[in-house]
C-alpha cells in the first residue's frame, strides 16, 4: 500500500487488524500518553483517538510500536529503499550488474520531490495553536509538545529543497512564557542540520523560515529521523520510502507538505530565546528547562479531518525503540560503508541509546606480530566519536573477533569478552571536557562532559568471577554486593553528597581493596544506592550505570595512577549513585494511571488488550 496520506494509513491498519478506536473522549493532559504507554508495553495495536478534549482533531498513537507493523506499512517499498541504500554504499554493484539495478534507478528517480501551484489541502483550513491536541506527557512537562514532528529549514546560502534539512525537534507548543498562538519553542541538540542553517542565518542577520510538518505518509515522519549518507535528501528518501514523490508547494515564502494533515509556519530571529521544557525525555529522566530558540508562529494549517500523530518518550524501551529498529532494517551496513574496519555499532537502547555504545571492528595493522593488542581499534574509536549522532556517546566498549564470532547484541556475552581480555593499565582512554548529549545531565553542565573508550583485544587476561568474591562481603558501609554478571558486582553505600567528598571515600574504599590482594576477576564494581535493583536484570544495570556517570567524574580505580599522562588501574569502580545535579526520573502520575483504568475495562475501547 503506497499511502497518500495519513488517513490511508488509518484504513489499511484497521482493515488488517493493526489499529484500535479509542471512542471514549480522552484529556490529553497526561491521561492520552498513560494510555499509549500501556498499550505499547502490552504489544499493542496502534490507537486512533477519536475524542480528544478541548480539540475537534483526532489524534494517532503507537503507529510504530512494533517491527511487524512498521514492516507492514513498508511492505511495498521497504525492499526498494533497502536496493538503493546498498548500491549507494557500493556503487560497483550496479556497474556489475545493470539489469539488476534497474528498479532500483526507477525508484531513485520517483523519490525526487514535486513541487505543485495547485491550492492545497493542508492550507484550506487556517487555525490556531490552541486548536491542536496539546498533549502533555509528564507530570512535570512544561507544556504541550510535539512528538512526531518533521521540522523543515532551508540552507540559507542556497536555498530550495534539495538543500534542506528535515528533522525530528521537539516542539514545545504552551506553557513557560510562550504567548500562546504567537510563539512556540524548537529544541534541538548540537550535529543538528537545522542549527547549521541558523548559524548562516544568524550571520545573514536574517530569521531563518522554519516549516513544521504533522502528520501526512507514515514514510515522512520516519524520513525526519533517518542518519542518512552524506548527499541523499529526506525529500528524496521520504519520497522512496513512500513509493510516491513528496509533494510540496511555497506559501508565503515557506515550504508546505501538500500532504501534511498540519503546518505551522514561522520565523526563527537571531538572538532569540525562551526557557524550554522540562520534558520527559528517551533516557528515562526530564530534560531541563533551558534557553532554546523562539520560533514566532507564522500561520498554523490543518487539512479536512486531519489526524494529529504522537509518540511518548521515557526510559527505554518505548515507541522510538521499533523506530531505531526499523532504521538499522533499512540502512543495513550503512556504517561499515561509512567507517572503514567498522563490522558493527550498536547504540545500546536499554542506556538510553547515546549513553553507551558497543562496536566491533578490525585489527590488521600488526598480523606479524605474536602480541596482540589495540591498535586499529583506537583509529576506529577516534572516527566513531567523530560520526554524526554518534559521536554523543559517553562510553565506548570496542574490542574486534579473533577466534570466535561475536555480536553486539548480545550483550552479556560481548561484555564478559571484553572484560575478559581488557587491561586495566593500558586500555582505558579519556576523553574531557568535551561535547555530550544535550539530555544527558550526568556531565558538567549543557552539552559539556566527557567520554572513555575501552577497546580490548588479544587473549584472556583473567577468569570472571561468576558469583559475589568473599572479599567483598562485610565491607563497613558498602553493603549488600550483587553479582551483576561474570566479572561486574553492584555494591550500595550511602547517598552522593559532593565530589569532594566523594574523592576522600573512594581514597579509602580502593585503598581497603587493595589491600585484600588480587581481585582480578572482578575487573568491575558498580557503586550505587540501591545494589538488588541494578542487579535485578540486566536493563536495570545498563540504564542505571551509564545514565547517572560522567567518566571522568564518576570512575575510579583500584592502585590506579598515570603513566605518561594515561591512566590506569588495577580495578574500575564506577560511581552510578544519583547526583544532585541530575534530571529527577521520569514517574507516572498514579491518579492518572487509575482514571485511564476505564478504557481496559469490560465495555471500554481497549477491553481487549490485556494489561
């Protein structure tokens, strides 16, 4: 089914057993997320709300709430998109063999996008901000915001569409001191295409003309979030992936989605600012309220029975989880293409996805030598730090296969090799006051923190411990230690106070550690405030540890010392305890959790869905 729109989609879902009327009517202030929530953990179908409060538009969750659904949308193009990708990476493909590629230089072609003067649906219906479902998601949200928006700026210095940059900002819709229907608030992190444009902009002296597109073909929604090759446009990609060419016209000097169900249209002024946020964010905290650029609303658009699309965001794994799925499915070994030796890189989502990073690559420089050691790697780390989204990962576990295959997602068993073969005095390497994720609020301050790579290779160095050591039993006001798994024990001790004082404790704990002779085989303790969650499962431990530790803060070391500037030790200790300076979690609203009870039960809208 090649979509023309988001009510397509609707059809085709339903028809097929994908989607659910939600028919009660629905307040979007915190009851519609809880709901999305629900459903999505209990491997739901998609939701088509048909009631919302204070807003005469329907509005759609959880569209891409699975791997089987998303396939389904694509199931016409998916292959295509998939055929253009790989001969991109490997252009000889198609000089080898011609005949073979000859659909996929039809598809290519279709993808251009079409600009069309006819009147368009989306601009025959003029509103305002106040009209639109305002979803808040949180508790402490600071207002409404979009979650599924496809955010629209042209290149300054060379304007049109084949130099645009469509992405996926959140927009903050009400509340902080936004003056409701005149202004609303785009947030986006640092490597963003559409902050290149402001700066060129803000140079000009000039606004910079931002669109934001709602809604339309499932295919131009996942297009604002695609990582894709340098010179292929989320125009042309969303016209592949939707199997139809992205239509759009110019109004008022800015660019509509003629298929969109809503635009807003407005200007970005230099220098101009609000507080944005908080907001409850994909690491399973709130992002802060922070200075971000003001965007003065234009004209806001919406098509004859349009459908407002949403997503909800918290700890992992969520919605954005199959989105992250969908987009390895269809890039494939985009990034071996990309960064030369690289087998694998996987974005661990149950981190948060930019936290932590596991890679594999290659070791060719030595193959004469007996001794084996990183030494590619480190080349290969250096250039997956400096790659696009990427390169806000906090750590970095990097080793490369010798004797036996490996996969990155299976995590367990790709840590306990690296574990098993890391040295502790040679194979840690700093990263400092540098850039990190926007949302990450474990480091120094917005954007600044720092990042370590572990890249181990050669032979086992040690056993892993498979059960908690007696020597870390009994250990005054480090209590309760819990294997984690082979090599890793959690222990808790009293709260975070201050670094200060945190640097005489580790002083004395490691100075106690070493003193109890050889723990070799557990080249890893977790500090934290409570040891039996951490150890509980294995996305407990994940999330917990490389969310709430900057690096160069929060690791310490048994005997460790500097040699040559490079730092080392004998064990890594990792403090994982909350900071006062951290984003509080993200927690449900209990009285909302009950009020939203009526949809599952018998006679509800959602009856049918166990939770």
């Amino acid at each position: 089914m090649k979509y023309r729109n988001m009510e397509d989609c609707i059809n085709d879902l339903e028809q097929h057993g994908h989607l659910i009327r939600v028919k009660e009517e629905v307040d979007p202030d915190l009851e519609m997320a809880a709901i999305h929530m629900k459903v999505f953990e209990a491997q739901g179908p998609a939701l088509l709300f048909e009631q919302v409060k204070g807003s005469k538009f329907r509005a759609l969750s959880n569209l891409f709430g699975n791997m089987e659904r998303s396939k389904f949308l694509f199931r016409e193009t998916l292959e295509g998109v998939q055929r253009v990708m790989e001969v991109r990476g490997d252009p000889m493909k198609a000089l080898k063999r011609p005949f073979a590629h000859m659909g996929t230089a039809l598809a290519a072609w279709q993808a251009l996008p079409k600009q069309k003067s006819i009147s368009l649906p989306v601009s025959a219906q003029e509103i305002q901000i106040s009209d639109l479902p305002l979803i808040k998601h949180w508790p402490m949200d600071g207002g409404a915001f979009v979650t599924l928006p496809q955010v629209y700026s042209e290149d300054p210095d060379k304007p049109g569409i084949m130099n645009s940059n469509l992405g996926m900002y959140r927009v903050q819709l009400s509340g902080n001191e936004y003056d409701m229907n005149k202004e609303i608030g785009l947030h986006y992190q640092i490597h963003r295409g559409i902050g290149v444009h402001q700066a060129k902009a803000v140079k000009k002296g000039e606004p910079l003309k931002v669109s934001i597109f709602i809604g339309g073909p499932p295919a131009h929604t996942l297009s604002a979030v695609m990582p894709l090759p340098e010179g292929l446009s989320e125009m042309t990609f969303a016209g592949l992936l939707a199997g139809r060419r992205f239509r759009y016209s110019y109004k008022d000097g800015y660019c509509i989605s003629n298929d969109a169900d809503f635009v807003i249209t407005g200007d970005i002024y230099p220098g101009e600012t609000k507080p944005e946020g908080p907001f409850g964010d994909h690491l399973g905290y709130y992002s802060l309220t922070h200075e971000f650029p003001l965007m003065r609303v234009h004209k806001v658009y919406a098509k004859p029975n349009a459908i407002w699309p949403f997503t909800v965001v918290g700890r992992p794994p969520q919605e954005d989880t199959a989105f992250g799925d969908l987009i390895h499915e269809i890039t494939g070994d985009a990034i071996k293409q990309e960064i030369p030796g690289v087998k694998e890189v996987h974005a661990v989502d149950a981190a948060g996805v930019h936290p932590l990073l596991f890679a594999i690559g290659s070791e060719r420089y030595t193959p004469y030598q007996v001794v084996k050691q990183p030494t590619e790697l480190l080349t290969i780390a250096n250039r997956i730090l400096g790659t696009g989204q990427l390169s806000l990962a906090k750590y970095l576990f990097i080793t490369a296969e010798d004797q036996q295959p490996l996969s990155t997602h299976r995590e367990v068993e790709f840590l306990t090799y690296i574990l098993e073969r890391l040295n502790l005095k040679r194979d840690i390497h700093f990263y400092t006051n540098t850039t990190m994720d926007t949302l990450d609020y474990s480091g120094t301050g917005l954007n600044s923190g720092s990042k370590v790579v572990f890249a181990a290779y050669g032979d086992p160095v040690r056993e892993l411990c498979k059960e908690v050591p007696e020597t870390l039993k009994g250990i005054r006001g480090y209590d309760n230690p819990r294997l984690v798994m082979p090599g890793i024990v959690s222990m808790q001790t009293s709260p975070f106070v201050s670094y200060e004082d945190t640097a005489k404790e580790m002083n004395a704990f490691t100075a106690m550690l070493k003193e109890k002779g050889d723990m070799s085989s557990t080249p890893m303790i977790i500090l934290c405030d409570d040891s039996t969650f951490i150890s509980e499962n294995l996305s407990n431990f994940l999330w917990a540890t490389f969310t709430r530790s900057n690096p160069s803060h929060d690791m310490y070391g048994v005997n460790s010392g500097y040699e040559n500037k490079h730092w080392g030790c004998d064990q890594i200790i990792i403090d994982a305890r909350v900071k006062p300076h951290q984003a509080p979690p993200l927690i449900a609203d209990p009285a909302v959790e009950k009020r939203i009870e009526r949809l599952f039960a018998k006679g509800g809208s959602l009856a049918s869905i166990k939770i």
